[in-house]
C-alpha cells in the first residue's frame, strides 16, 4: 500500500481528535502551570496573579539542589535496574512456549492494576520487623533476629524496580519477539556461548530500544512521591514528594508549580542529552 | 467533497454536544433538604455516620450526605480551588484552626449568623473563629487532643513527659507528624526545654526549638503524612512510640489493640475544628440548621462519649461524669498551637522545617 501525501486541508481532518485532545489535556494544564509558577504567593492565604521570579529564586539553593540530584539518581538507578532485570528475562520468555509467555504476561500485568498505595504498604510489611520476610530468615536459622528493612534507600529502590518493571518487559517484549532468531544461530554456528551470543549480538541489536526502555522507566520513575515517602526516610524523598507538600499541604501552588517546571525542563534536557548522544555513537 | 462536509458538521455537532454536556452540572441542582457535610475519614467519619448523622436528619428532615476529607491542609486546597470554579465538594467542612486562618485570608468561609445557632452561649470563646472584622467565620464542632502514645506491649510503663521523645534510648521508635503545622512539634519543644510556647515569639526562640528539636531526629522512624501508616506501626509495634490522636488512640485501644494515650506533665497539644461553610455553597439555610443542632450539649456530650472528641461547650452545660470526661480530654494545662505563627510566617517555617526533616 502507498501512502499519498494530505492534498486538501480535508485530509487533515483525522489528525483533529489527536490534537484537541492533546491540546486539552497537555498543553493547556501545563501552560497553566507555567503561569501559574510566575503568580505571587500570599503567604497564609492562596496566590494572585502576578509577574514574578520569587518562586524560581526561592527553587535555587543547594538543599533543593541537593533533593533534585537526588530524585535523578533514583530514576537512573530504577532504570538500571529495571533494564538489567528485564531484558534477560524478556529475552528468555520470547524463548518459551506460547503459553508460558501468556501466563507470565498476564501475571505481569495483574501487578500493573495495583495501586501505588498498595504496593507500597505490601512493601512496608514484607520489610516490617514484626512481620516481615526476616522472619523466614530467622526461622531458616539464617538470621539471629528479625529486623526492619524499611525505611531505608534498599527498601525505596525494591518498591520502585517492583512497580516499574512490569513496564519494562511490556515495551521490551515486542522488540525481542521480532528479534530474527537466526542471528543468535549464526553466532553460535560460529562458535559463540549463549552468554557470548546475548551480550555481542541480541544486545547490541537492540540498542535503541533499550535506550528508548531507558528513557521511559527513568520518567516513570521520577513521578514517584508515594513510595518514597512510604518506605524511605526524608532523606530519600524526591523532588515530587516536596511538590506535593507545597502544592497539598502548604497551599503554595506558585512554588509547587516552579518546582514542577524545573524538573520538567531538567528532565526534556537529560533525555534530549540522551538522544544526541545517541545519534552520534550510531554515526560513528 | 462531499465526505469532508459531512465529516465537518458531524465535528461541529460533537463540539455542542460537548459543549452542553460540560454546562450540563450548573442547570440542574437538586432542591431537596440535603446538605454535604466534610469530616476526616476513616474513625472518625464512621462515627460521625454511626452516631450523629442519622439523628440529625431524623430531628430535621435535612438529609446528610458525608464526605471523607484528608486531613493537613490538603482539604483546604480542594475547598479553595473549587469555590474559583464555583463548585463546593463540600458544604460545611470540620477544618482545623490553621486551615481556618488560611482560608480566613481569602475569604472561603460563609459569615456564620449566630442569632440563628441557639446554643451559641454555651460554646467556649476560643472555640469560636472569628475574621479579623469580627464576623464569624466557623463554630467550634470538637476539639482533640494530640498525645505521646505508646504500644503496651513495649512499653510496659506509660512515658510521663515529653522528653521521652528526645531519649537515647528511643532510638529509631518515633513515628512523628511529618509537617511542621500539623505536628506543633515547635510548641512541645518550648513548653517542655523552654519555659512556655512564648519562647517563640521571636526568630531567635524559634530557631533556638528548631536547634532543639533537630536532637529528635536520631529517634524518628517514621515521619507520617497519612494516618493510617502510623497507626498500623503502632498497633504492631513496628513503631511502639510516637504523637498522635488521644481519640483516635483510645477508640483502638478500646477494640482492643495494644496501645494507650498519655497526657504527658506538660500537657497535651490541644487542637480542635469548627464547622466552616465554603461561600460557593448554596446551603447556607441549612448548614445554619445543622451547627445549631451540633452546638447543643447533649449532642457534645455523645461526641465524647462515642467519638472521644472534647466538648466546645462548657462543660457544666453537659452531663459528662467525671471520668467520662477524663477519658477525653485532661486537668492538665493542655499546650495550645500558635496558630498565628503558621499564618504570619508559614513559608519561613515550612523550609526550616523542611530542611531540618529531610536535611
């Protein structure tokens, strides 16, 4: 089938929907939010509009800083994660027979219907002194004492990898079933282990899609307020959780906005970055 | 030609039809005698539908429609936003005395009539909230305690004074109110170390608590936001020590969960919540109707006695015995919020507060 180019303005028509809806439910919130992050704030009391730079100074101080090279760091590491988890196990599912594959992708995605909140107390028990998993331990004889797991980075990182990597497999899964399968025969034709076939051929093959894996489990992840609030400590709460704090709990929605803002310019920035990089290591 | 002109009026007649269903909420409103009346959820709220609710509408006829509001502020904010789009997802609402004043600034709260509440005499003075001109902006519905509880199974002996909180050897047990104007941590600190919540009239006393308290940090656990994630802790002794509701605390306790509510030598943080009615409501006639039925003692009286909320109205005006009013609420001078402090100097607050947490 040959594609005709739009003649008349009618053949546009289709593109409509898509673009109301994008214009409804994208540009107009965040145009909002832009304004609204340049309203002066009344302090105990709401905010009117205004032109000011107020909430963006207040934003840039080492301790926001600080909280935001935080937030990034988790997302990058709930990536890795994420991808070095998922990509084994996709790349072995799209092995198996056809009813093993459905099976564990309906499992998979049974965990995507839960709730943030759910998982994150699931968690907070799993990790819990008084319930949690090292009790097995201590009754394997493993361990002397129960103890807590929660709060704590590990327990924020377990619950974020456990939400996000449903995700993962789900984007990755389409790219390695159309993975020519010839290409890891020829190479163990030639010699290769299967170990050695994974990593010289299916995973360069796949470059882009795990970087584009990459990308989208990183802003999966820096969306994230509830879990680091439900298993971390203060420490390890992200950007988004001091978002809500302004925006719910203060009533300060100019500087929530702000925030919100900076952390969507400085994530465009990171995975524009990513992309050039990407660009480049292709041509050369 | 023709397929795109059709395609072009079915648009045009999608868009009204789209157009009306949004107007759709404005023309039609309900005439009945109801009224949408906004109280924190879980305990509380099925208490108040248990107890309260049914018996109003049967002595009015007003029928009542509850909603569960988070607590904090989080409930001013949704009031504040859709009383700009003219919309009240509540008409009166329990709201607490900071979210009062900030609502005070903006003008949310309906001027409450008080020739139209007949029991008015008997409320307390400071349970009634009054705009800086004099009007009324919300009638006292209960007042709460917030105590040191602990979980009996750890703590055999009950803690007898705030200081428990900075003791070494609580490391790492304290579940604690996460923000700085819901926790009145400030307050505990210069009742207990420095001689009275006057200790923080000026920035340098309240920097001096702040100094104070960044010595609890070690001991806290959990700083919570949601109720329920301390309550849980609690009653497991996951985290055997913390502040939290004195009501909420003794109605588990009395289900028989192992925890209790002390009112520490330096007193309890008293807080408490007046009825306020969001100016995008239209029951105005009604809400009026239920704050009168509200104030009157003998139905203070049943709060305290199944909800485990202190009266807003003198005791003597009540029937509470003794020791029904021991149960909730305490001789002791309880330790009062400075409310004004969480309005004049909410941001500087929030960040010290912020960056001593998460710092």
């Amino acid at each position: 089938m040959r594609r005709e180019p739009a003649q008349t303005l009618g053949d546009y028509t289709p593109l409509l929907f898509p673009a109301a809806m994008l214009t409804i439910f994208f540009v107009v919130p965040f145009g909002t939010m832009i304004a609204v992050s340049f309203f002066q704030r009344q302090q105990g009391g709401f905010y009117t509009p205004a032109f000011v730079y107020d909430n963006y100074a207040r934003f840039l101080s080492a301790f926001f800083g600080g909280v935001l090279g935080f937030s990034l760091m988790l997302a990058i590491a709930v990536a890795v994660c994420c991808v070095v988890l998922a990509l084994p196990f996709t790349y072995l599912l799209t092995r198996m027979a056809r009813s093993v594959q459905v099976l564990w992708l309906v499992a998979l995605l049974s965990v995507l219907s839960l709730s943030e909140v759910i998982i994150g107390f699931a968690w907070s028990t799993l990790f819990s002194r008084t319930a949690g998993i090292t009790n097995i331990l201590v009754a394997l004889g493993l361990m002397g004492e129960a103890q807590a797991l929660t709060p704590s980075f590990g327990a924020v990182l377990t619950g974020m990898v456990y939400q996000a990597f449903p995700y993962t497999v789900l984007v990755l899964f389409p790219a390695l079933v159309r993975l020519d399968p010839t290409l890891t025969e020829a190479a163990r034709t030639l010699g290769a282990s299967p170990l050695k076939a994974f990593f010289t051929v299916v995973v360069p093959a796949l470059r882009n899609t795990i970087v584009a894996t990459l990308i989208m489990v990183f802003i999966f992840a820096l969306g994230s307020y509830l879990l680091p609030q439900l298993l971390g400590r203060p420490q390890h709460w992200t950007l988004s959780v001091l978002i809500t704090d302004q925006a719910i709990y203060q009533s300060n929605m100019p500087f929530a906005a702000a925030m919100a803002v900076f952390l969507v310019l400085v994530t465009l920035g990171l995975v524009a970055l990513t992309v050039i990089a990407g660009r480049k290591g292709e041509a050369a | 030609m023709k397929i795109n002109s059709i395609k072009r009026r079915t648009l045009l007649g999608a868009g009204l039809a789209g157009a009306s269903m949004l107007a759709m909420p404005a023309v039609l409103r309900a005439q009945d005698r109801s009224l949408k009346v906004g109280v924190y959820g879980g305990y509380f709220k099925d208490s108040f539908d248990k107890n309260i609710f049914p018996e109003f509408t049967k002595a009015t006829g007003i029928s009542v429609e509850s909603v569960a509001e988070p607590t904090g502020e989080a409930w001013l904010v949704q009031l504040e936003q859709a009383a700009r789009a003219g919309q009240a997802p509540a008409d009166l609402s329990m709201m607490s005395q900071v979210a009062m004043l900030k609502g005070q600034a903006t003008d949310l709260w309906t001027p409450i009539d008080m020739a139209k509440i007949k029991d008015a005499s008997n409320l307390l003075d400071r349970f009634i909230n009054k705009y800086p001109d004099g009007r009324v902006a919300g009638v006292g519905a209960v007042s709460w305690y917030i105590t040191l509880v602990t979980n009996t199974n750890v703590y055999k002996e009950p803690p007898t004074s705030w200081e428990a909180l900075w003791d070494p050897a609580n490391a790492d047990k304290l579940g604690l109110l996460a923000l700085v104007s819901n926790s009145f941590l400030l307050e505990v600190t210069a009742k207990t170390f420095m001689g009275g919540t006057n200790a923080l009239d000026t920035e340098e006393g309240i920097l001096k608590a702040f100094e104070k308290l960044a010595e609890v940090k070690p001991n806290v656990r959990l700083w919570y936001r949601d109720e329920a994630q301390f309550e849980q802790a609690l009653k497991s002794g996951e985290i055997p020590m913390g502040q939290y509701y004195h009501d909420v605390t003794g109605l588990a306790a009395a289900d028989g969960h192992p925890v209790r509510s002390t009112f520490p030598k330096e007193g309890g943080i008293q807080d408490s919540g007046c009825w306020a009615l969001s100016r995008a409501s239209q029951k105005v006639e009604e809400a009026h109707v239920f704050i009168d039925y509200m104030c009157q003692p003998a139905i203070q009286a049943t709060l305290s006695r199944k909800v485990g909320t202190a009266p807003t109205v003198k005791r003597e005006s009540t029937d509470l015995t003794d020791k029904e009013f021991a149960a909730v609420s305490s001789d002791i001078e309880p330790i009062i919020p400075r409310y004004d402090l969480y309005q004049t100097k909410s941001d500087w607050l929030n960040q010290k507060w912020t960056e001593l947490i998460v710092g």
